[in-house]
C-alpha cells in the first residue's frame, strides 16, 4: 500500500521518483529515476508507465516489483503529446517491443465459443471456421504476454503464423512434455 500511495503522489504532484527495480530473470535490483506519467491494472497486476531518465524513453514497471520508492524534490511536465493507448497500441498487455509480427491462432470450436465476443487487441479479426472454430489475428510488437496467453488455451489452439511465436510455444511445449511425461497415464 505505501508504494501504492507513493506512485500516486509522483502521479498527481509531477514528482519524480527514486526506486530499486528487479527485472525479471534478474537477480540484483537496480536503481530507477523515473517521471511517473500513467498507472494502470492489467490482469490483476498494478502498472507505471514512466519516462526513465536514465535510459531516456518511455518504461513501464510492475508496482510489485517495486522496492524501496521515495519521491525527489524534482518536478516535471508529462509531455502533452504523452498518450498511454498510442504507446502500448502493438502489445498485448503492458509489454511493448520493436518487432512488428503478424499473430494468427486457430481455436476450435470449444475455445472459439468461449472468445466469442470479447476484444483481446484492437487489431483483433476474428474469421469463423466451417466446422465452428475460429481463427483470430493480431498484429503485435512484442510477443511474451501473447505467448503465455495462447499457452492458457493449452489443447483448445494453434499458432499459424509469426514463425517465431510458433518456435516459443513449440519449445514451451516440449519442456512441458519433459518435465510431465506421461504423466501415469
């Protein structure tokens, strides 16, 4: 709750923020000096999109990652051309990259019942299949949140298309496969 009431008053008053910040895979913490400019929740997790200083551009952090966070005497002005939704238009959740790739599952019908009617990207089109499946396109700029997504529909869909995207979810599969085997069956 204290990060909580500290980001938000960085937010409100345009101070900046100090903060140690553990990325995942990581194992030591660095330190952050970040103009907070937007917070958002994203599949139940807490969000701060900033402009770090350091690395002079636009970074969002997971507020539980987020350790020891003190306001600066600093004050900034949020560019007025700042705007959240233009930032993260080609990523699936919060994770924004430089690729541009062309996502295409197939899901049948079982899984397209469930979708039915729910927009996961603006960029979604969804093409109905004969037999009652579907398949759904997006086009993304970063592909790890839509690749933990479309391993949540585990049997029920298929990556077609980008290559690469078809790879990480091949390997994924295979270290299940390992780890699982046959699982007593």
């Amino acid at each position: 709750m204290r990060v909580f009431e500290i980001v938000t008053r960085g937010l409100t008053e345009r101070r900046a923020l100090k903060f140690s910040y553990r990325k995942p895979g990581t194992k030591e913490p660095e330190q952050r000096h970040v103009h907070p400019y937007h917070l958002m929740c994203n599949n139940n997790g807490w969000y701060l999109m900033t402009y770090d200083v350091k690395r002079g551009g636009i970074r969002t952090f997971a507020l539980v990652r987020l350790k020891e966070p003190e306001l600066t005497g600093e004050h900034f002005v949020r560019p007025e051309d700042f705007d959240p939704e233009k930032h993260l238009k080609g990523s699936f959740g919060v994770m924004s990259g430089d690729g541009d790739y062309e996502v295409v599952m197939e899901f049948d019908a079982w899984a397209t019942d469930l979708l039915q009617g729910r927009e996961w990207h603006s960029s979604q089109k969804v093409t109905t299949l004969p037999a009652g499946g579907s398949h759904m396109h997006f086009r993304l700029s970063a592909l790890e949140e839509v690749e933990r997504w479309i391993l949540s529909w585990v049997a029920h869909a298929s990556v077609i298309g980008s290559a690469e995207l078809r790879k990480r979810v091949g390997k994924t599969a295979r270290a299940v496969a390992a780890r699982y085997g046959d699982a007593g069956m």
